[in-house]
C-alpha cells in the first residue's frame, strides 16, 4: 500500500508554500504528493515544479480533460515530467458538466467515449510516437520532442464504461467517495491486475466524530449534486459523501484505512480536516500505521 498526501489542501497561496507542503510530506514519510485542479485555482501541472523537495511521487487528481487538447496535456506533462526529475504520475478525468459546461461554457457530451479518444492520442504521444488520428472529437497528425520518460495515466474511472477505458487505456483508477466493500467488489473486478487503484481518503483523529461528519456533509453538500459522484454513491448504499469520512480514535483510523488495503487499493491519497493541530496530527500518524 502506498500512501499520498493531497499537498494543496491547506491554505498555500504561493509556490513557496506549495514547496513547503511537499517537503513536509516528504518528511512525514509519504510514498507520493498529489495535486487536483479546483476551479480558479492553480494549475497543477506547473504547480509541481514548484515542488523540488517532495516524495517520491507527484500525481494529479486530477487535470480535467475538456478543457485542454490531449497534444496540450501530453506538452504540459511531459515538461512536467523532465522539471520534476521524472516523478510525475498524470491523473485526468472528464469532470462534469457543472464545470465544463455551466462555468466554461464546453459541451459536455459522452465523457466515456470522449476519455477513450482523449487517451488513444495521448499515449502514443506521451511515448514519443507519431500520431495520426481521426475521431469523434480529435483529429490529429503531430509529434513531440520532449525528452522525458513516459508517465504513468490514471484516470478517475467510477462508472462501468470509464472502468472499461481504464483497463484497457490507463494505468488504473482514482476513485472518491467509495468504501472498501465498494473497492473489493466493484472497482478491482473491472480493472483487473496489476491496476492501481488510487483511493482518495479524508481522514480525521478525533473524539467527535460524528461532529466531524456532520460538519463534512455540510461543506461537500455539492458532491450529491454531480451526477458521477452520486451514482458511486448509490452504488455503495451510501446516503453522501461523509459516510465516507474516516474520523475516531487512531485505532479506529488505522483499522479503517487497513481495511482499504485489504480490499485491494494499491494507494490512499489522504485529506486530513479539523483545525491545523488536528490535521497535523492525522497526517503525522497515517504512514505509520503502513510503515514497515
């Protein structure tokens, strides 16, 4: 199991702060350090040059796909890839339609069909190849001659049709909202071995935890409202997403994220809450209920 930080949760204005973020998990002992895209916010592929003192690994959770031409998103990746000495892991989804359409003003039409096309001209290009295509929504004919090795694509695969483009097109999935019976029974069937199964976790030590989940649903209200999340949602029996919240004693945060492991996640992207001691304190204890 190997175990991330999200590095960009905690208030930092600036690539100093970023920087620091990054070196703090590493310290901390963290296998990987992950970005996502908020919208407004920073990007995060350029984001991780910023990042020199950082674990092992640097993904994204992820770069939405709409919104840039895979020849864009194999360009920023692979520079990305030589600024961080060939740490990146490249996380990309379609997102919603909330974003892409409602804020960006992009159609947003057959998020499965279009990922497939999106990563059949990726990833000839990410390892350098030529690539002539003609589809649906992309046609392209262009090389790239950046020097950097090819990185790992995740892509953030909840329903059926995505985790079918994911076995066959990516490296694995990033998954939200989900619990480890979903995880063993449902993501790890449809991907198959050797797939990494990224899992993003909020996590909380505290003796409030229901506190904690009610204060989680009111600040996530929006995550029942997006179509994706609230059918993985459903699919686990789960009535939003603070069920998924792990918050307790650390005996009961460790037993939670081991069960993740048993199930079959190959990483955990941890979200620490609470007020800055609390998160500090989650995020200081999560890698050692993994370590050794």
């Amino acid at each position: 199991m190997r175990i991330g930080q999200h590095i960009l949760t905690f208030g930092a204005t600036t690539a100093a702060e970023f920087g620091a973020n990054a070196a703090e998990a590493k310290a901390r002992g963290y296998d990987s350090g992950w970005t996502n895209q908020q919208p407004g916010s920073w990007d995060p592929l350029a984001v991780l040059a910023a990042m020199p003192d950082s674990p092992p690994e640097l993904g994204t959770a992820v770069v939405p796909t709409y919104p840039r031409h895979p020849v864009v998103m194999a360009t920023e990746a692979l520079t990305a890839q030589a600024l961080t000495g060939g740490k990146l892991t490249l996380g990309i989804g379609p997102s919603h339609e909330w974003v892409v359409t409602e804020q960006l003003g992009l159609p947003y039409e057959s998020p499965a069909r279009h990922t497939r096309e999106y990563l059949e001209v990726l990833r000839p290009l990410l390892r350098g190849e030529h690539v002539k295509y003609a589809g649906r929504f992309f046609t392209v004919d262009t090389q790239l001659t950046i020097s950097a090795p090819e990185p790992p694509v995740l892509i953030s695969a909840l329903g059926p049709r995505m985790l079918d483009v994911a076995r066959e097109l990516a490296d694995g999935t990033i998954a939200l909202w989900v619990q480890p019976a979903l995880v063993a029974d449902y993501l790890v069937p449809r991907l198959g071995e050797d797939a990494r199964v990224v899992v993003g976790v909020t996590v909380s030590i505290t003796t409030d935890a229901d506190g904690v989940r009610e204060n989680s649903a009111r600040e996530l209200a929006i995550i029942n409202e997006l179509p994706a999340y609230r059918a993985i949602l459903d699919r686990g029996g789960l009535s939003g997403p603070a069920d998924t919240v792990i918050a307790g004693t650390e005996e009961e945060v460790a037993a939670e994220l081991r069960r993740f492991a048993d199930a079959g996640a190959t990483d955990l992207i941890v979200n620490a809450v609470g007020d800055p001691r609390e998160r500090a304190r989650a995020l200081d204890f999560v890698p050692r209920v993994f370590a050794g």
